[in-house]
C-alpha cells in the first residue's frame, strides 16, 4: 500500500501562456484576461498588430488599449456572471505608435473559471473576407453563364457563316460581295471570342510540379520581348518557395494576362522611359481565402506603377468583356482568375494612382 503525501508527485497547473500557445497558431488576434481585465495571455497576432510585446502588457488592463475601456470592462462583467455564452461589438483598438484601428471584438468565457478569451477581428479582414466570399461567388456563376451563353452563340454563328458563303458565290456584284466578307469576317471574330469564353473549360486540367519561379521567368521573358524600351520588369524572388503541384501552363497564362494588361496600361510611363512591373514572391502564413483556412500559400503580385484602375470598373475588372483600354476584349482577367481558382486560389487587386497591385494567392502543400 503506498502513502499519497499532499503536495508531492502533484504535477503544479500550467500557467495561462502554456495552456493558451496553440493561440499562436491563429492569424487572428487573442487574449485571454482575468475577471478584472488584466491580460494573462495575448497571442503573436495581437502582438504583430499593436506593435507591443506579450510580455509588455501580461498584466496590465486590456480595456485601456481600446478607445471606449468601459465597453470591453462591461463585457468581461456579464461574462464572469455568465449572462451570455458570447458577447460582440465593434471597438477600435490602439497600437504602440498611438494609431488605432477598427475591430470587432468577442468576448466569450473560458472553460476556467477566472478567465476570459477576448478574439478580435479587424473590421478591414472581416471585409476582406466578405469581399473574397463574393468574388468566388460571381466567378462561379460568370462562369456558367459563360459556357451556357457561348453554347447558345456558337451554333447560329455558324450557320450565319455558312449562309454568307453560299450567298457570295452566288453574287456577282463585287460591292455585295464585300458586304458577305464583312459577314464572314465578323463571324470569325466572334466564333474566336466563343472559342476564349471556353477555352477553360475545354482544356483538360494537366497537373505537375510546379516551380513559380519559372513561371515568373517564361512569362517575363514574353513581356520583355514585347516591351524592350521603356518598360523595366524588376525580379523579387523568395526563392525558398517549394515547387507545388499544379497545370503549369495555365499559371504561364494566368500570370502573362495580367502582366501584359499592366503593360498595356503603362503606355505613357512606357513612351517617358520609366515603365516598371515588378514580380514578387512571398510565403503566407496561416491565410484565409475562399471561405477556408490554409497553414501556408504562395503570394505572388504583379505590381505597376502606372495609372491605376478606373473607379468605374474596380469592382468589376474580373467580370467577363469589362475592359479598362479601348479595345480591350474584357477577357484576360476573367481567364487569370478562372485558371488561379482551378488552383483553389483566388486573385486580388488594391489599385491607386501610381501603383497597382494583383495578388495571387494558391495554397501550398
């Protein structure tokens, strides 16, 4: 028979920062408080977002860091008197340089008594997210629409032609044979639009490793051919990004489009000499993007220094035959996200004067 002695081979209760570290894990921003409001534990995304070390504020109130202390302080009452399972507002929330930020805040209690998890989510992500949602959303039904519209175009277009061309052997007028040609020209050029409108969903989906950097090579080597004066395109590899799988091919095309839109846009900076795209590459870390969570993706953009994009179009620019420039067929984004996506990625564009920026966003493995 042993003797159990109080205290001894008792393992002592971990500390807040233990029992919270897997917190760190998350891009949002957590603490976990103590009925009083002190911090026990902030996470490393809240540390990154108000510029202020765990180690600066454990102990300290986490109400004085937002701008009304009051709302938090009578959240984290009803919370220690359970009056509710979760409790959400919106605040703003003060960083070490003495700006703030808008968030929306979660109070909810813990499984230990005493203490209190407190998530917050900048109103600018939470935006983002709904932005996301939505774009992935119009793409899907962009797309449907697409190949039932071009299905639906494509067989009286044919027939179209074919009536001209009997129609001109018939004719022996060469003014109203003219006017046949301009049929059958006109017929080719929208029987070449259908063939782009579904040039997606005819190519099968041809899956390899894939390198990102030769992707940024192949389809800088295109641009430069096409652009050789005026134009700089600038390399800034993360040349530690692994290879992922992938249809290489269509990322060449996906990245080309959108580079080569940049390049039509930059025509002025182009004539003045000062032209310049640059093809940056970066790992993400603990992302979300198209409504699910991924511990690692690649970040590639293409970015320009040219005139920006019209306010008018801004929401619009992957939508099919929306197009900036005169001329333009409205389609090489519209194909850019629909490859990305193919990749369960999803694209982005932050445009103002001076600078635009698409990010394209895949998950790696």
């Amino acid at each position: 028979m042993s003797l159990r002695i109080p205290g001894v081979g008792k393992r002592p209760a971990p500390k807040a920062s233990e029992r919270y570290q897997s917190f760190d894990l998350l891009a949002t921003l957590v603490a976990v408080v103590g009925a009083k409001g002190e911090v026990l534990f902030a996470n490393a995304a809240l540390e990154d977002a108000i510029g202020t070390s765990r180690r600066t504020i454990e102990g300290t109130s986490f109400a004085e860091l937002f701008a009304q202390p009051a709302l938090l302080q009578n959240a984290l009452n009803g919370a220690e008197s359970n009056e509710f399972a979760a409790l959400r507002y919106d605040d703003a929330l003060h960083r070490a340089n003495h700006e703030s930020f808008p968030v929306h805040v979660i109070v909810a209690p813990s499984d230990r008594k005493g203490e209190i998890v407190i998530e917050l989510l900048p109103m600018e992500q939470q935006a983002r997210q709904d932005r996301e949602e939505r774009l992935i959303d119009q793409t899907q039904a962009n797309k449907e629409l697409i190949r039932n519209l071009a299905h639906e175009i494509k067989n009286p277009l044919g027939g179209i032609r074919g009536a001209a061309q009997l129609l001109q052997m018939e004719i022996e007028s060469r003014d109203l044979v003219e006017y046949t040609q301009v049929i059958i020209h006109e017929a080719d050029r929208l029987q070449s639009l259908v063939d782009r409108l579904l040039a997606p969903h005819r190519r099968p989906h041809l899956v390899g490793d894939v390198n990102i950097h030769e992707v940024c090579e192949r389809v800088r080597s295109l641009i430069v051919a096409e652009f050789p004066r005026g134009l700089r395109v600038v390399r800034d590899y993360d040349t530690s990004i692994p290879e992922f799988r992938g249809d290489r091919e269509q990322l060449i095309q996906a990245v080309l489009n959108i580079t080569h839109n940049a390049a039509q846009a930059l025509a002025e900076r182009i004539a003045d000499g000062d032209g310049r795209i640059v093809l940056k590459t970066r790992i993400a870390r603990q992302v979300t993007f198209g409504k699910q969570r991924y511990r690692l993706a690649l970040e590639l953009h293409v970015i320009d220094n040219g005139p920006g994009v019209p306010d008018s179009i801004k929401d619009r620019i992957f939508y099919p035959l929306v197009s900036g420039r005169d001329g333009g067929s409205g389609l090489g984004l519209t194909l850019a996200q629909t490859f990305v996506q193919q990749h369960h990625g999803l694209i982005e564009c932050e445009s103002v004067p001076g600078k635009t920026d698409f990010k394209l966003l895949i998950p790696l493995p």
